[in-house]
C-alpha cells in the first residue's frame, strides 16, 4: 500500500500509466475506432454491426454488387435520399489500415484532409496513417508484453534457480549464458528472413530465445543474496522444502526488480520491432507497423506528415514508459521510504 501511495505521489509516472493504460484498452477495440465497416446499420428497421460480424454482400442493404459492402458510400447514399429512416455509423477514421484510398487527380502521399477524413494523411500506397499509426501501436505494445512475459518466465526460473542452489549448476549456466549472449541475434534474424518470411510469432519465439539472458543475471545475484538472509535459513529450519522457500519467500521478495525492470524491457521490445521493420528484417509488408511507416516517411521527407506523425507516437510512448518506469523505481527504492 505505502508503495502504490508513493508512485501515486510521483504525478509524472502516475499520469503517464494512466494515460498509457487508457492508449492500450483504446487500442484493443482499435476497429471501433479505424475501420472501413460500419459500426452499426440502420436498414429497413433492422440492426446490423459489420465491424465484428459475417461478411455482408451489397445486395444486402437494396445494392447491386455482390461483394462486400461498401459503407461509407452506403452512408453517404443514405444521407442523400430525403426522408430516408436508414443511417449507418462509422468510426472516427472510416479507413482501415490496409487499405489503399485513390483519388482523381492526385497522387499518394495524400496530405492530411478532412475532407476526406485523413486526418494525419496517407502514405505512398494512399493507406491511412493515423489506421496505422494507431494498429501499430497495437501491435508495438503486444510484441513488447508478450516478449516480457516470455524473458521472464525463463530468465526468472533459471536465474533463482542458480542463485539458490549455486554449485556446479550455476558455474555451468554462467559459461552457457556467457556464450548465448555473444551471438549476434540481429545476424540471426537476418540470416532466417532469409530463408522464410519472418511473422510475428517467428519474430517473438527468435528474440525470446536470446534475450532471457539479460533477467537472468540480476534474479541470479537478487537470490543469490536472499537465501542468506534470516528468514530463509529459518525457513530451512523449519522444514521447509526448496520449492516452498523460493515461491513463498524468495520470489516475493524479488518481484520488486521484476516491477521496476518491466517497463524498460517494454522500450527495448518497441525499439527492437521497430528497428527490425524499418531495417527490412521485420514484420512483411503491408502489416501496420512504425518501422515502416518511419522508413517510408525517411524515403519521402516532402511529405513531413508520415515520417512526423510515426516519430511523435514513438516518442511520446516511450518517454511514457520511461516516466513510469522511473516512479516505480522509486517507489520500491528502500532508501525513498521507511518499511
């Protein structure tokens, strides 16, 4: 309690989870919010939801095209016909972030239009960047969580695992994971991009792979020096069993480092991703993603608002990651407070 009222006090990190949090849940729902389907269709007193619903031919809703339909010039047909009872409601961006929007007479990068409800423009192939800006935020943030929980798990496991029983094992993983972080993964990643088109579950599985070393060394020290503190030799006193003592004394008494080293692994998997994508080596194309959106907008700097609108979202997520991994640092610093 004394820790959540002391990161509460720290009104940059508070308000900066807060907003973060807030950018997450929006971003889960992103196809309320960018979308070319409706969200919900007034017809002939019947209610329709494309957005999460089947497939819904044009014939569906009195058109003459069979395939899927589209709703913002059923919209747009609605509004024009007087004293028609049918409406249709659109999200706030009527795009979806793969698909390409042409206009006669111009020519993609489209600048940012109300008009045409492009709000941070579009890109070369005429796809909408504030769609893509907010889908691969989505995705920036899911890679970097399930990256964390991944380096977790294992680093965690094994690196209590050489803090508590030492010996021979830890000597042994020492040597292993020395030799495992010299290996370049970015070579790695390259050389199986390679070999077959790398997806984001390749690309999640390849970093997890080599990047659980870096936990493993401070939960190996962290226990290290736990097992000798009173509680634990009283434990070991009392009879209890190895597994009893590292998950009920000694991995609570680490979770502090798992807290304030989380939000610093969430900046590194966002950088890593965007990094890879906007070397050539990452998610394929057309998938929504700030790298490369940023290697586009680099590519086209007289249309400032790709490469702008990219950088601004980056940055403004990671200062917020960083702000809040600050507080929580210092909230669980032993020398900012009194136990």
């Amino acid at each position: 309690m004394r820790k959540w009222q002391h990161f509460r006090a720290l009104k940059r990190g508070y308000w900066s989870a807060i907003i973060l949090a807030a950018l997450i849940i929006l971003s889960c729902g992103a196809e309320l919010i960018a979308n070319n389907r409706a969200l919900i269709v007034h017809y002939n007193g019947e209610y329709f939801f494309p957005t999460y619903g089947a497939f819904l031919p044009g014939t569906a809703f009195g058109l003459n095209y069979p395939h899927e339909t589209n709703y913002r010039d059923l919209q747009q047909q609605f509004r024009k016909t007087i004293g028609n009872k049918n409406w249709v409601v659109m999200p706030a961006i009527p795009w979806n972030p793969l698909e390409s929007h042409a206009v006669a007479g111009l020519y993609p990068p489209l600048a940012p239009s109300l008009a045409y409800r492009h709000f941070l423009g579009t890109d070369g192939a005429g796809r909408d960047i504030a769609a893509r800006v907010l889908y691969g935020f989505r995705l920036s943030i899911a890679f970097s969580i399930l990256l964390l929980l991944c380096n977790y798990s294992i680093g965690t496991v094994i690196g209590i695992a050489m803090g508590f029983y030492g010996g021979k094992f830890d000597l042994i993983m020492q040597r292993v994971i020395e030799i495992w972080s010299s290996i370049p993964t970015l070579y790695v990643i390259m050389i199986i991009a390679s070999l077959v088109l790398p997806g984001f579950w390749t690309l999640l599985f390849i970093m997890a792979f080599f990047d659980w070393t870096a936990i493993t060394w401070y939960m190996r020290t962290t226990s290290y020096k736990e097992k000798a503190r009173n509680y634990v030799l009283a434990a070991r006193a009392l009879g209890a069993s190895d597994w009893r003592i590292i998950t009920q004394h000694l991995l609570p008494n680490t979770r502090a480092l798992l807290i304030t080293f989380a939000p610093f692994s969430i900046t590194g998997g966002i950088t890593a991703l965007t990094a890879l994508d906007y070397l050539g080596f990452g998610l394929p194309p057309p998938t929504p993603s700030w790298g490369v959106l940023l290697r586009e907008g680099m590519s086209r700097l007289d249309s400032e608002w790709i490469v702008g609108s990219v950088t601004i979202a980056m940055i403004a997520v990671l200062v917020m990651v960083t702000w809040i991994g600050e507080a929580l640092r210092e909230a669980f610093d032993p020398k900012q407070r009194t136990v």
